[in-house]
C-alpha cells in the first residue's frame, strides 16, 4: 500500500493569510472553518485530512465524468464525519509534529523522523478509521480500516489525476465565492468561508502536485482491476507504486513551470529538509496564487476564467529519458492496463522497462515483496542533473534561512499561548521555554521531546509576576528574573529538581526596581553576572551585577558611556554575549530608533566599561527602527549578532551586525524574516531568540491567538 505524509499538509499553509468578506486578513493557520458536523478546523487541518482520511476510495474523483460534483461528493465525507473520529486522527497528526521538531532540534533532517516512525503513525492512522489494533494489517484486507481502503485507491493524488482532481476543487471553490458575493449578511460572509473550506480540500491534491513521489508514478496503472481484491495481494502493484513513490520522493526531480522556475521537487516526509526548500517556496506561492483566485472570484461575482495558481504547477508529463533525473522505476505504455517495471530495478540509470511476470522479470506479489524489502530502490538524496533553482518564485531573499516549525502546546490538544514576550535558555542539553500567562509563569524543557508546560513553582506555591521573565546560564547555574508587583527584581536559581529562590536583587540594601522584563547576560572572561533593566517609573537604563558565585549584588545605578548622555529607554532591553563582549540594545526613550552599548569585560580586576550608547546605523546609513522591544542573539566565541526587531504590520525584521576584520568597526546588514517559502514571520510581540548548536531557536507570538509559534533559523 502507499503511505503518505499528514503532518506536511497541515504546515503548508503556515503564515499564509485569507481575506474575508468584510476586507479583514487572517491567518489561514488559525482561522477555523465549521462544518456541518460541528468540527471547528483550521485551513491546514483541513487540507491534511482530505483526500487521505476522508474520500470515497472506490469512487475516484478523476475517474468520474463530472469531476466537480464528484468533488462536492468527496468534501462531504469530512463535512458530515464522526467528531470524534477526526479528533483522533487530529491527535495522531499532533505526535507527527512532535518528532518533526525532535529531529530538527538535534540537527536530523525531518525524513529521518518519518522513516522511523511511518509504519507506527500508519497503524494508528489505520485504527482510528476502523482498523484492527495488528502490526500485520497489511497483509490481510480483513483487518484494514478506511484508512488503507482510500490509499488503495488513491490515484487522485498523483500526476495529472491530482491536477484535475484539484482544477475541479478550485472551480467549486470559485463558484462557491461568486455565488456569495450576491448575498447579504451572514449568509455573504458564510459564503466566503465556505468557499475557502472547499479550497482547503482542495489544496491536499495541489500540495501533492509538488511531491516528487507523485509526480511520475504511473498510479492508476499500478492497481489490477481484474483482481477480486479481497487479499492483499490483489494490491500487488499497489504496493510497488509506494517503493517508486519514495524513491522519486527521496532522490527528487528536476521540474520546471510555466511562470519561468526551473527546480527540484522532494517528497513526502522531506518537506521540512533544507535542501527542499525552493520546492516549498513555488508551492506556496501557488497556494498564494489559488487563495486570491477564489478572492477575486468574490470580488468578481465570477469565477476567474485563467487561474493564476496554475502557472505554478510542475509541468507535466515528465520526459522518463531525461538525464537530469533518475531512470522511473515504472512507466505507463498505450494500451497497456499495467505499467511496465525498470529492469534491473537497483539501477536508477537503466531506460530499460518490462511487463512483471515475463522473460525473467518476477511477478508483481514477488516484486512488491522485493522492493519493500530487502532490494528496495537506491536512496540517492539528490538527482544526477547539477545546477541551482532558478526563477521568480524559488527564492526566499532572507538573510537567515527560517523554517516555521510548529506551534508549541501547552499539553497534548492545547496551544501553549501568551500575551508577553517569552523567554528561552539552553541549560545542559535542554531548551528552556518561559512564558508569562497572567499573573504567573509556565514553564517547559525540550531535550529529546517537549515536557508538558507547569507552573513554575518555588516550595509548591505558583510564582507571581508583574514582567515576563529572563533566562540566563551563569556559573553553570540556570538563573530567572523578574520583576514582582512592587516593581523589585527578583531572583530564582534551579537547583536540579526544583526552582529555589534567593530573593529580591539588592545592592546596600535597596532593591533593583523595574517596570519592564530585565535582561541578563553572563560575561565569560570577567566572569560577571550582569542585568539591565529599564528604571522604575523610570526611563533610565540600569545595570545591577554580581561576580561568579557570589551572592552580592553591586551597581543597580544608571548605565554611564562617555557620550555625555544618559542611555534611556522606555521598553525591555536585550544583550548578546560575543568574543568582543556583550552588546546592549534597547528602543530609544521617547522614540523608536534602535540603539546600542558595547560592553567590555577583558579587565582582570573584574571592572567593565560600557562604550557607544549610539542609534545603530544601517549599511545605507538609515537608522534602525523597532515599534517595540528588541530580540538579539549571538554565540560567545563569533562576533556576529542577529538582532530581531517588529514593526507596526507586525512583521518581523532582522538586522545582522558584523565586525569588520580585527577592528572594532560594525556595519549592520538589514533583512526581513521570511520563512523558507518567503511568507513574513509575524509577531505583535517581541520574540525570545536564542542560538543553540549552530541554529537560531525563535518564539514569536502570533497576531491572531497569541499562539506561540517556534521557528528554526540558519545563519
């Protein structure tokens, strides 16, 4: 049988954003579409659970001679489905996002998490739709759920069949958006929506039109029509299309569109890896494409005659004697019920193809055994044609190579949501995560997989704050401050097993107050321990600092530079710790330009001097700009920061600063932070930054939901 992603189609729609009927935009990832049945589901859940969970497996929709009521047909499978049953699928989707983030926060490529868990997702897939709890399902039709029934039978996910399949779905889509626009009302608004959730269906077949492992494989020719198909192995060639399926799938294809973009497509379990990402930024852009077709369709009153989205479509068929891809290890011939297999089949260059079960060649129940096995197609990784991607839509233009991941939870089914800026740490092998909801804080780690998110108590009562909160590693201790509702620092340390506090940060007896989240920074060769925090109903900035061990505090006194002026601010400040020292960075008091102070902490006789205290200058010499506080992180022994700044569309920006050879001199490289596919990220709050083994970890807030939202970046 041919098992196929889930998690990767919920993902696609990440940061993309759909206009209602009243001119507002909304995040595609959180807006929720309800259905007859009651479910509320967003876009993406949506477009994961068509097609592959809920379908009509023996009535295929490219196989009928009206293809858009066949559509019609197929959306109401999902639209008047078991509740419960989709929560369940929902949550075996929700443990596929789980080891996708566990791969690549140990630095794997996402298909590795696939490859060892595909068969586990696929029981429990098989069970959740009426399946038998046996690892051998199989191979006995008897104890197969709907699950393997659609998959079966599932050609309307491939090659042209997944073309048509999703032609049919947009022009429901559109006829759906210009029939609203003649209403009024809810019955208007309703309309749109509805139209949407017929495009979210709709987008599962356009999104496996840009999977390499759907693109060639000649499906419907894989699938004997003359069998009684009560065994499993009457589905002979249907498990053959799964080997050609993950070989494309792994190796990629060469492909190119319409609209001028020459590129290699991955497949499914690899949308996540670095090297898919000129795949995922056309496919994006075609689902940009269809979202403003069925718009204008509302616009309209009409359907769009050419839709644009496809231009983006790779352009089939694909030639199966070009170089500059891998020899198809089946091809479908005119006239023949039955695709013809690449002899040998572990030569990917052979051009040589024959019928099964003839001249030596095996017949399809020893093929599938065999190339699901121990003689499966060679996993190259990559196609033999060299080059680059090339084209309008393959490129990001970010500076920093982002990856939306997912969306944290707070526990299993539930986001992990705030309405402040979170905190982040990695402490010993673990990335601690902090954010402030309410009053209090929760708390959760990730070494291996994210722990539920807790009160984070000291002896068992839960922490009340006025801030957020800072994380900081100092004398291999993990420390946290913030500020309490009189305003004064307080001062946590974890100890191993639980959080024990140490009091209010004072120096001579009064304590360090502030309005705003602190920031802390560990000086490695002076060994400090330093926090710089915005004055109490004050626009001071101010440092406080104690050396290594020690308890005492000292400073809690305005930052001094020789400029002559006192450094103020009136948000959160932020700090990075390079080779030079640590860099301060804070909005102006009163303004938004975005200003730094460098910190030097080379004398022995534990003194440091703070220098600069001047707005960061641009290489086009504009000055920086934040509409809030200000991320910033950097690696101790490099002497490059990525700060992160939001601006009032909510968008996020980055600004590189550099070091100029030995010198002290700086320049300041702008930048969007463009997600892989170059959708902006967007947060209305500042987001937490860290950089941990060799990647930047990002917690941004989404506008919509107040969802924290993680995010891998690669310098």
């Amino acid at each position: 049988m041919a098992f196929f992603g889930s998690a990767e189609h919920w993902s696609v729609v990440d940061g993309l954003r759909l206009t209602l009927a009243d001119g507002s935009s909304h995040d595609a990832a959180h807006l929720e579409f309800t259905l007859e049945n009651g479910c509320r589901l967003s876009f993406g859940q949506i477009v994961a659970l068509a097609g592959d969970f809920y379908a009509l497996p023996h009535k295929p929709i490219s196989d009928q001679p009206d293809k858009p009521a066949a559509f019609r047909e197929t959306f109401a499978e999902l639209d008047k489905a078991d509740p419960q049953e989709v929560k369940k699928i929902l949550g075996i989707m929700e443990e596929e996002f789980q080891a996708i983030a566990n791969a690549i926060a140990k630095g794997e490529d996402p298909h590795e998490a696939y490859a060892r868990n595909s068969d586990h997702w696929d029981l429990q897939y098989n069970i959740a739709t009426g399946g038998a709890d046996k690892k051998v399902y199989p191979y006995d039709t008897s104890l197969w759920g709907r699950y393997m029934w659609i998959a079966s039978f599932n050609w309307d996910h491939f090659g042209a069949h997944a073309q048509d399949v999703c032609r049919a779905g947009l022009q429901v889509a559109m006829e759906t958006a210009a029939s609203a626009s003649a209403q009024q009302g809810m019955h208007r608004s309703n309309g749109l929506l509805k139209a949407y959730a017929y495009l979210a269906f709709a987008s599962h077949y356009l999104t496996d039109g840009f999977a390499s492992g759907h693109l060639r494989t000649p499906r419907r020719h894989l699938h004997d029509f003359k069998s009684s198909q009560t065994h499993s192995i009457d589905f002979a060639p249907d498990a053959c299309a799964k080997a050609m399926h993950d070989e494309d799938g792994f190796n990629g294809l060469w492909v190119s569109n319409a609209a001028g973009d020459h590129w290699i497509t991955y497949g499914d379990g690899r949308y996540f890896d670095t090297v898919n990402a000129a795949n995922r930024n056309v496919m994006r852009a075609a689902l940009r494409a269809a979202i403003a077709d069925v718009y204008r369709a509302f616009t309209d009153g009409k359907a769009v005659a050419a839709p644009t989205y496809l231009r983006l479509l790779p352009k089939l068929p694909l030639d199966p004697q070009a170089t500059d891809n891998f020899s198809p290890l089946f091809v479908a011939k005119p006239g023949e019920a039955l695709a013809r297999v690449r002899v040998p089949t572990a030569n990917p260059n052979s051009r040589m193809w024959m019928r099964a079960g003839i001249l030596g060649v095996a017949p399809w129940w020893v093929l599938a055994a065999e190339l699901n096995g121990a003689l499966r197609p060679p996993k190259i990784g990559v196609p033999p044609g060299k080059g680059q991607a090339t084209g309008p839509n393959t490129g990001s233009g970010s500076a920093t190579n982002w990856i939306v991941q997912a969306r944290l939870l707070e526990r299993l089914g539930k986001p992990l949501t705030t309405q402040s800026s979170p905190a982040i740490a990695e402490f010993k092998g673990e990335r601690w995560v902090c954010v402030k909801q309410g009053n209090q804080f929760l708390i959760g780690r990730h070494r291996t997989q994210w722990t539920d998110f807790q009160l984070l108590k000291v002896s068992g009562d839960p922490v009340q704050t006025s801030t957020p909160a800072t994380l900081v590693v100092h004398g291999d201790v993990l420390h946290c401050f913030y500020a309490d509702f009189e305003g004064c620092l307080q001062w946590l340390q974890w100890n191993g097993d639980r959080w024990m506090k140490h009091g209010t940060v004072q120096v001579n007896g009064s304590a360090a107050k502030t309005d705003r989240a602190p920031c802390a920074v560990s000086l490695p060769n002076a060994r400090h321990l330093v926090l710089f925090f915005k004055g109490y109903q004050s626009s001071d900035l101010y440092y406080a600092w104690r050396f290594e061990k020690e308890t005492k505090w000292l400073g809690n006194t305005p930052v001094q530079t020789g400029q002559g002026y006192a450094a103020m601010t009136d948000e959160q400040p932020c700090a990075a710790c390079t080779r030079e020292g640590a860099f301060v960075y804070f909005r102006a008091h009163g303004g938004r330009s975005v200003y730094s102070i460098w910190v030097s902490d080379n004398d022995p006789a534990r003194n440091f001097y703070f220098y600069g205290n001047e707005p960061i200058r641009l290489i086009d010499k504009s000055v920086a700009w934040s509409s809030a506080a200000i991320a910033a992180a950097a690696h101790p022994t490099d002497s490059q920061v990525l700060l992160v700044v939001p601006h009032d569309d909510n968008a996020l920006r980055s600004i590189t600063q550099q070091t100029l050879g030995d010198t002290t001199q700086r320049q300041y490289l702008p930048g969007d932070v463009d997600a892989a596919d170059g959708e902006q990220l967007l947060s209305n709050i500042t987001p937490a930054l860290a950089l941990i083994d060799g990647r930047y970890w990002m917690l941004s807030v989404e506008p919509e939901g107040h969802q924290v939202m993680l995010s891998f970046g690669q310098p």
